[in-house]
C-alpha cells in the first residue's frame, strides 16, 4: 500500500456528513467547531473561504475547484468576501441566524441532510463532506497539510467531479451512497494533486511522495516499519548510493530515513497503546523494539511520558 493510502486507512478517515449548498448572492455560512477534515467540492459557480481563526488564510473558488480545510476550528464559505455574515453553524448542526432576509431562509433550506439535484441558474453549487481522523495518525496526516489548500480544477480532478455532478442531478435509489463514495474518491485525488503540486514546497511526506526513490523508500518503512531497516538497506532498495540516499531523503522529508522510522513508529505505537488491550512488549515487538525497555525510552523520548502513562491518559 502505498503512503498516503495509509495514513488514510490507519486514520481511518471516514465520511461523517455531506451537505449540498445550492445559493445565489449574497450567501455567507460561518462553520464553527469545524471537524478534522472538510471537503468542499465547487461543482458551479464561485466562492470564497476564509479561516476565521487563521489570519490571511483565505482563497477564491471557481467551478471545479476543490478545497480542503483543516482542523482549524471556525471558518466561513460566502459568495463574497465581503458579503456580511448571516448564519453559524455550530458542532451538532445548531444553527445560529446573524443576519435576516430571504437569503438566510434559503440557506436553511438547502442545508437539510440530502438536497440533490435543486439546481438554480446562477447559483453556486458547492458539496461539504466532513471527514473525522482517528489518533496520532490522523494527526499526522493533517500535518502533510496546510490548513487550507485549494486544488484547482484540472485533468486530475476534472473526471470525478464530472461523474460528482451528474449524480446529484439524478432522483435513483442509491444515490446517496454514490455520493458518499465519490466524495471519498475526491478527498483522495484532492490530496494526490495537492502533494504532487507546485504549493506542496514545504519539506515533508508530502513532498517525498512525488519523488520516485524516496517515495519508495516511504512506502517500504510504512509496509513494514518493524524491520531492522538500516540507511544503506533502504539505499539499496531503492537503487542508491547511501550517502546520495541519505542526503536526498533528508533535503525532502525533512529528517533524516532512521529518524522519520522512529517517528513513525512511535505515531503507530501511540494508536496501539490507545485503541488495543496489547501489552507494551506486543506493542514494542510491532513496532521494531524487540527490547520493551529501549521501546519505552524512545516512547518517552517522543511523547513526554511513558507508555503505560499515554496509555491512561488517552
């Protein structure tokens, strides 16, 4: 399985709500206590974002764009920056009106739990899928990302928002799960045109996965991150010299390969002590440590405490 793969499986993202927002200016939905992750896929028309909590945080959508948001608590989708707020939507689905007029009434309307296929001329006409991350993992997974990144509409996303939109003008049994699946496909590409893209510079996984050597070597410690892996065994894998490798690896990812393992492992660790009745030498053994005590020292080392303490606190 290849990375990003699984840090999707292991953070067992899973769609939790999809909403269809179908509205003509002036619209403005604040989101507050905003999930893990959010999916917002521009099937016509234009938009705004804007993080409320993160400052300059902001990007225009058009048809075809897809954006995804962060664990960023509070964040507002208009169809102008400036147009003034006129509802909050809080954890639960609580609605807060602020502002008055047939607008938010329209708004109301839209945001029940299944409005497909409503189509208004001029409107904009956006799918939210919210995803929860599970554990260190998800947490991980999020830290490959910006707290907003906009992937623009392009061949890579062109087809899936096709067979997307075409879906939601249909009335069939069934639809809703079709939806539910397409918007997984989207969340996928999304993260894969992103990663591959010219905005993911920041050293990271992220970067490393567009790399054909690198990206190897990241899929081969994620597929077994209990081996004795060395840095001129990985080299070797991948058809490198060591040092090459290891200079590569680091200029990419941002640490060295031993020292991404070590994270690595201790990210899947902490998810065993929280989410398995495993003892701390099953736990250890799983991860590469065939010693629970040097285990719980590099386990120390990287969370503040140690793994029978994560365990309780967790």
């Amino acid at each position: 399985m290849d990375v990003l793969s699984d840090l999707l499986h292991r953070a067992r993202a899973r769609n939790a709500t999809v909403r269809q927002l179908i509205q003509r200016p002036p619209w403005s939905l604040t989101y507050a206590d905003g999930p893990a992750l959010t999916v917002v896929a521009t099937l016509g028309g234009q938009a705004s974002i804007r993080l409320d909590d993160v400052p300059g945080a902001a990007a225009s959508l058009t048809a075809g764009d897809i954006a995804l948001i962060g664990d960023v608590g509070r964040y507002t989708v208009a169809d102008d920056p400036a147009t003034a707020a006129q509802l909050v939507i809080h954890g639960g689905g609580r609605k807060q009106i602020v502002g008055d007029g047939p607008a938010v009434q329209a708004t109301l309307h839209n945001l029940a739990p299944r409005t497909y296929g409503d189509g208004l001329p001029g409107a904009t006409v956006l799918l939210r899928s919210t995803y929860d991350l599970h554990g260190t993992v998800g947490e991980r997974l999020l830290s490959m990302l910006p707290p907003l990144a906009v992937v623009p509409a392009g061949p890579r996303t062109r087809a899936v928002l096709e067979l997307l939109t075409g879906e939601t003008a249909r009335d069939e049994p069934g639809q809703d799960g079709v939806v539910r699946q397409l918007l997984d496909v989207v969340l996928l590409i999304a993260l894969r045109a992103w990663y591959a893209g010219p905005a993911a510079t920041r050293p990271g996984a992220c970067l490393a996965l567009a790399d054909p050597a690198i990206g190897q070597a990241l899929r081969l410690l994620h597929e077994d991150p209990g081996r004795r892996w060395t840095v001129a065994g990985l080299a070797a894998e991948v058809g490198m010299s060591r040092a090459a490798f290891a200079a590569r690896f680091s200029h990419l990812v941002g640490e060295p390969p031993l020292g991404y393992l070590t994270t690595w492992r201790m990210a899947l660790a902490a998810d065993l002590l929280r989410d398995t009745d495993s003892t701390i030498a099953a736990v250890a053994r799983e991860v590469g440590y065939a010693d629970p005590f040097a285990f719980s020292a590099a386990f120390k080392r990287a969370r503040g405490m140690s793994p029978s303490a994560w365990r309780q606190v967790s």
